[in-house]
C-alpha cells in the first residue's frame, strides 16, 4: 500500500522514480539507520539547509542591499572566494568562515565579531555594524579592503581599524559581564575640519546569510532599539536620524541619501523578515581630535545601566588577574606566545554555566568528544575549578544503561568521559574526585563491555569484539566499526583500571582486567593481520576499509591515548603515510566532509611525532599551523586552501585553541606510561626546538599539573653556558618517577648532575636520565656552539 501511494504522489509531482532510488542508496551506503543518526545535530543541519535556500533566494535578486563580508567575497566573480551558484539551490558560507569569539566566564553568550568588525551579538541573530560618510560617499567595511584587525592584550577584545586620508576608524568590542559594548573612535588626522556622518546600523544578516528581523523600534527616549520585540541595543548619545526599513521601502543604506525619508518615527515591521535600522550622527571633526560613540547589548534579561558599564582597561585587569596565578609559559617567540594567551582565553571564554562547547555559533552545543581535549587542557593549565564545575554536570547525560550520550549512536563518549576524569584528577592532586565519580565510570565501563558486538552468531565476522557501526567523528567518513571508537573505549577501560589500583576496589579491577584482555586481543587481532583492501603496512580507519584520509582516526593510539601495545611499526607507518599523502599548503587536509585544512588535527600528528620523539617534525608542523592564525589569534575549524578562510563548522575553533596548549605544555613536558600507578615517565624538553635554548633570554615553564604532581623547569643561556633549574613536587600517586631530559644538541660537559642521573648521546640530542620522588635540581651544561 504504501509502495502504491508512493508512486501516486511521484506521478502527481512528475517526480521521477529514480530520485527516489538515489535517496534510499544514498541512505544505504552512509551505514546510518535509527540507532547510529545523531537526531540531535538535525536542527543545526536544517538551519544551515534552510538559511542557504533563503541566501541563494535572497542576495543574488536583490543587489542593491548591502550585504556581509563573506558574502560580498563570495558573490564576487574577480575574487578567489567566488562560489557558482548554478542549479545549487544553495549559497552558503564555505569561504570565509572567519569570526572571533568575545566572551567571558560570566555569561553563556559569546559573541562575535567578524573580519570587518560586524559584530553579531547573540546566536543565529542580526549583527550590529558602523558606516561612515563622508563627502557623499557610504564607506561600509565589509567592501573595502584595507581594513586591520587584532586583539587588545591578547585577550577577547578585538579591535577594527579602517584608515583613509583624512581620518582612522577604530572599533573595539568586547563583553563585561553580561554587556556588549562596542565603542567607536573617529580620528581626524587631516590639517581640516571634516565633516562625517557616522551610521550605526542594525542589519538582518551574519555569517552565515540572512538572519531573520521582523520588527524594529526605537526610543528616543531612553535611546534604544528594540529588534523582535526582544533583543536591545543602547546607543551612547542621541542621534540626529533614525531610518527603519523593511523590504517593501528596501536597504536603510540606500535611505540614506534621502533627507525626506519618514519611515523612522517609532517602529517598524517586515512580513519577510528583512526588518533594518540606522542610526545617524552629523559631526564636525577638529585636526587631531576624535569623536567617540559607542552602543551597548545587554546579553541577558537583566536591567541595562549605563553607569555599570565597564571600560576596557577594567575589562583587561579582570582578565589578567584571572590568568594570573596559573601556568606561566615563557618562550621567545612572540608570535606563539601571543597564541597560547588568546587560546587560554578561548577555551575559557567557552565555558558556559552548564556545558562547555567548542564554538561561539555554529557549535555552541555540547560534544564529549570536543570537551574531552578542552577540559584536558584547562586541566593542564591549572584552571581546576572550572573544570570540576564542568564535570558536575556529566552525570545527566548518563543514561541508565551507562551510556554518556551527547550525540546518539557516537560510540567514543564513555571511553572519553572515564579519561578525562582520570585524567583531571590527577593533575588537580585530587583523589577524592575518583571516588565520587566511581560509580558513574563503573556503570559506563559495563556500559562498553555490553555494547560490544559479542553476539555468537557473529563471531566469525571481522568486527565481532567491537564497537557497533558509528560516525563519532564525522570526518573519518560513513558509519563505520571504527577504530577511534574503539581506542578511546579501550583507553577508557586501561584509564578505570588505574582508578580501581588507587580506590583499591579489587572486585571492579577484577571485571576491567578481564574485559580488557578481551578486548585488547581482539584490537591486536585486527591490528596484526591484513585486514584492509589498501595496507601498505599502515592502518585504515576502519577494518576492511581503503586507506583515506580518515585514517587519521588511528592516530589517537599514539596521541591523545598512548595505547601502542600492538604493532607498532604500523602506527608510524600511517602516522607517515598521512603526512606524504594527505598534507596539502602544509596543513593535514581532511577530503572528507571538511574538506580543508585542519588546525586542530594537524596539531595532533604533529603531537604524535612529539610522544614518537621526532622533535624537528613536531617543530615543523606546530609552526606552520601557527602561520595559519588569524590576526586575532585563533582558527577556524577547516582553512580553505586558496582563500585562507574558513570551510565549515565555527570560524572559531575550541577544540584548536586546546590543541595548541596542549602542544606547547606538552613539548616542555608530557607523561609517558602513564596508565599503572607503578611506573611513570616524564619527558622533559623533547619538543623544545634549538634556537628557544640559545637565545639569551629565560625560557620556563612555571607551576605546570602534570599526572605525577607539578614541576616548573627554567633555562637560561649565557656565554655557552646553559643553566637548567628543574623543581618538581609529586603527589605520591606514582611509585616510582623517572625523568628524560631530552636536550636538541650535544652537550660538551656537564656540572652538578646528581649521582643517581646519566648521561647518553643519540644523534644529535643528549639524554639525560634521573629517578626521584620529589626534587630540587639545578644544573650547568657546556654547549660548544
């Protein structure tokens, strides 16, 4: 009946069978049925679906609105952002995915300012901009070119400049509490007085296309716009001209030039959603004077004060006491170390009260794939309380099964969960986290012991002991039995084991131990023999999977997860073989759905070369990813290859500001065997490149958690002479603690090594080995330059 009724309404709309016939092989071959399909991504992708049917429908037919920055790249035939529209039916952002995130600690809402200092203030909305005329010309931002943009301090305020001959724009946003403030500066730098009208303009478009504004009002009383009979925006003086336009009277720039324009007396609708204001100020400019104005957003439903508003210098003190106190990285390179100060930022910024995302706008939701590298680092940088809060709120995606489900059918999440808490409690030197989130992580632990593929009936397929058919991570391709699934569980497992050593709960260890030699030979299994159509002697993604580009799934055995108990020739092999073939302009370029250069996964085959120890392709790598920040210090998640602009997700990335701190702590210091409480190595220096040693400055690393208990290493290079001070202070988790100090060159002689320590060459590095529960050490080495 329902094969009959299909083919009715298919004859009724001309619809040819064959679509039908694409769809559902389009549905076989992506592996999704009802138990893998992430439901909860559907509003974001119908969003994004639906704006690009309204973008095509709209920009292209109504040219004479002024449109944003992106699109105005994109539409443009002469530019490299230039996208056919054809027969797409579609105009979405793919070029220029570029915004900074200005949020603080105090407020779930992060907005967002793009490269030419359009600022949206709330998720999905309108965004606030500033125009100036000037002898009769309307000069908007977004259309010219010679427009620089940067961050106050490093820190999530960022500033917008635009210079012509006879006066400079500046535009600064940033939130306080829970304001946006947006102040603008006008500076004459002519020898005339000049005359310009400043517009601030409230425009029914973003990032991401048009965004919908039924209704806008305006108090002149209290100075105020009203947009949707919600959000507000306060302007600092009284203006001289209010326009309102909708679609039926067009674009409030083209009202400009009209001095009768009446559409501006209170409020005003639009049926269509293109609702837009401007505000206009008439000003005289003295020589080397400025005016200064200024609108305000409160960000929540609290009662606006003009005289609460905080200035910028407040704002930046506020920041600097909150990083104060925490990990001190000193390095001389200015460039990084402006990097690892805005990535602070960013991975705080996007703690909400609730949750932690890995976005201000497209991915402001919660994923415990994303947290999972966030939280790491936070943890990493000494910001514990805000990590305990976050992991406060992981046992309410806890099913009753013991699933920790973010995203349904997305099989990483409980490995994930079990190895960041561990993880987080021992670089907090808190124990007593392990023992309240026990029984949550002894649930989740069952959790992955049940949902194993053990059905007998199955047992000669080659994914019986795994994981079912997921898309944890999207890019790695179709839903597949993946082995980033599977090695995070595994990890998880390893991670709970530990945690059992330390509660000393002998009855779970019992269950963990047998659960793991279970699942570890069958991993070793697949991982020993050819089990892929392409091997070349590396790892697809998958089992009896094509070498792809979402074979980089397999590098998370090396880095994040240290689980190399198998081949591990393979492991290099692939971490090889990704370089040679799937890097493109010096970034790892993921063909699948990304389909541009990843920042974040770059940094994480830069992080396995690192824990490999190849010190110089680590380097290499972790540099020309720093060459690809923008001039406010962050990235999008994918880089188009010609543009340089963003290609999909958020235009700014948590999940790389996280890679980047981790890179940079962990090339000082990281842990190696980590996993049994008998054992623990840490390598000490193993990513330090030659040139930060010989310069004739202090590179330190101070106060840094690591699982072991904390240590703070300085060096200081003078005359030859390299003066290292190593002060570490366990937490008496571990054992036993043995230290590699792993030096890029060799050293002529050494001073002061205590008795217990040696000393070996290998190539071109010196390694020098100790072992002690706690210490104090300075020592001296002679480098002949």
């Amino acid at each position: 009946m329902f094969k009959y009724f299909l083919k009715k309404i298919l004859s009724l709309f001309n619809i040819p069978v064959s679509s039908i016939r694409y769809f559902r092989l389009s549905n076989k071959l992506s592996g999704l049925n009802k138990s893998n399909l992430p439901v909860e991504l559907i509003p974001l992708n119908t969003t994004q679906f639906s704006r690009g049917m309204l973008n095509y429908t709209f920009f292209q037919h109504y040219p004479d609105w002024k449109i944003p920055f992106w699109a105005v790249q994109q539409y443009d035939p002469s530019n490299k952002s230039f996208i056919p529209r054809s027969h797409l039916g579609l105009s979405v952002n793919v070029t220029n995915r570029n915004w900074t995130a200005i949020g603080n600690l105090n407020c779930d809402v992060e907005p967002i300012v793009d490269p030419r200092g359009s600022v949206m203030p709330f998720r999905n909305g309108w965004t606030l901009e500033l125009w100036i005329k000037h002898n009769g010309l309307l000069i908007i931002p977004a259309y010219v070119t010679n427009v620089k943009q940067n961050l106050i301090n490093n820190l999530p305020l960022v500033k917008t400049v635009f210079e012509q001959p006879e006066f400079v724009l500046s535009m600064s946003a940033y939130t306080a509490e829970k304001d946006l403030i947006c102040n603008y500066e006008i500076e004459n730098i002519s020898q005339e007085v000049i005359r310009l009208e400043i517009i601030v303009a409230i425009r029914p478009f973003n990032p991401e296309g048009v965004s919908i504004v039924s209704k806008i009002s305006f108090d002149r009383e209290e100075k105020e716009f009203v947009i949707n009979n919600a959000d507000k925006v306060y302007l600092s003086e009284q203006p001289d001209k209010i326009i309102l336009s909708n679609l039926k009277y067009g674009d409030s720039a083209s009202l400009l030039e009209n001095e009768n324009v009446l559409i501006s007396s209170s409020e005003l609708e639009c049926e269509n959603g293109l609702a837009n204001a401007a505000a206009l100020f008439k000003v005289d400019i003295k020589s080397n004077r400025k005016k200064v104005l200024a609108a305000y957003v409160p960000l929540t439903n609290h009662k606006f004060n003009f005289l609460g508003i905080k200035s910028e210098a407040k704002v930046i003190e506020e920041w600097d006491l909150l990083l104060s106190n925490k990990v001190f990285i000193n390095i001389p390179d200015e460039k990084i170390t402006s990097l690892i100060k805005a990535s602070t930022c960013t991975s705080l910024q996007f703690c909400d009260s609730d949750t932690i995302t890995p976005g201000p706008f497209i991915y402001h939701q919660f994923w415990f794939r994303d947290a999972a590298f966030q939280i790491n680092s936070l943890s990493k940088f000494g910001f514990i309380e805000v990590v305990e809060r976050l992991l406060t709120l992981f046992p309410k995606y806890q099913k009753r099964d013991g699933y920790f489900q973010s995203q349904k059918g997305e099989w990483d999440s409980n490995g994930q969960v079990i190895w960041m808490i561990m993880q987080h409690a021992l670089l907090s030197n808190d124990i007593k986290i392990l023992r309240n989130y026990f029984d949550i992580l002894y649930k989740a632990v069952k959790w992955i012991g049940k949902k194993r593929i053990t059905d007998e009936k199955k047992i000669n397929e080659y994914f019986f002991g795994l994981l079912p058919k997921g898309l944890s991570a999207e890019h790695l391709g179709l839903a597949d039995y993946y082995y980033w699934d599977n090695f995070w569980s595994l990890a998880g497992i390893k991670s709970f084991m530990m945690i059992c050593e330390i509660l000393k709960e002998e009855s779970a260890i019992e269950y963990a131990k047998i659960l793991y030699r279970d699942y570890d030979k069958t991993l070793n299994k697949l991982l020993t023999i050819k089990n892929n159509s392409v091997n070349l002697g590396c790892l697809a993604s998958a089992p009896n999977k094509f070498l792809d580009s979402g074979m980089i799934g397999t590098i998370s055995a090396i880095y994040p997860l240290q689980i190399l108990d198998y081949d591990k020739g393979k492991f290099d092999s692939s971490l090889e073989y990704i370089y040679e073939n799937y890097f493109h302009n010096k970034l790892f370029f993921q063909n699948i759905i990304h389909s541009g250069g990843n920042p974040y996964i770059t940094l994480q085959i830069a992080h396995s070369y690192l824990y490999l120890g190849k010190r110089e392709m680590f380097y290499k790598i972790l540099k020309d990813v720093v060459e690809y920040a923008s001039p406010t210090f962050n990235f999008p998640e994918a880089i188009h290859p010609l543009t340089g602009g963003g290609v999909i997700g958020d235009g700014h990335h948590g999940w790389a500001a996280a890679e980047i701190l981790s890179a940079i702590r962990d090339a000082f210091v990281f842990e190696k065997n980590y996993y049994s409480i008998e054992s623990i190595e840490l390598v000490l220096l193993s990513g330090i490149p030659k040139e930060w040693i010989l310069k004739e400055k202090e590179l330190s690393i101070l106060k840094a958690p690591i699982l072991s208990g904390t240590i703070s290493i300085v060096i200081i290079y003078e005359s030859n002479q390299i003066k290292v001070d190593i002060i570490y202070t366990s937490n008496n988790i571990y054992t036993n603690e043995n230290f590699k100090i792993v030096l890029p060159f060799k050293i002529k002689s050494a001073n002061q090594i205590t008795a217990f320590s040696s000393i070996s060459i290998n190539g071109n590095e010196t390694i020098i080995s100790l072992n002690a529960a706690s210490m104090n050490l300075a020592f001296e080495l002679s480098y002949n330059a």
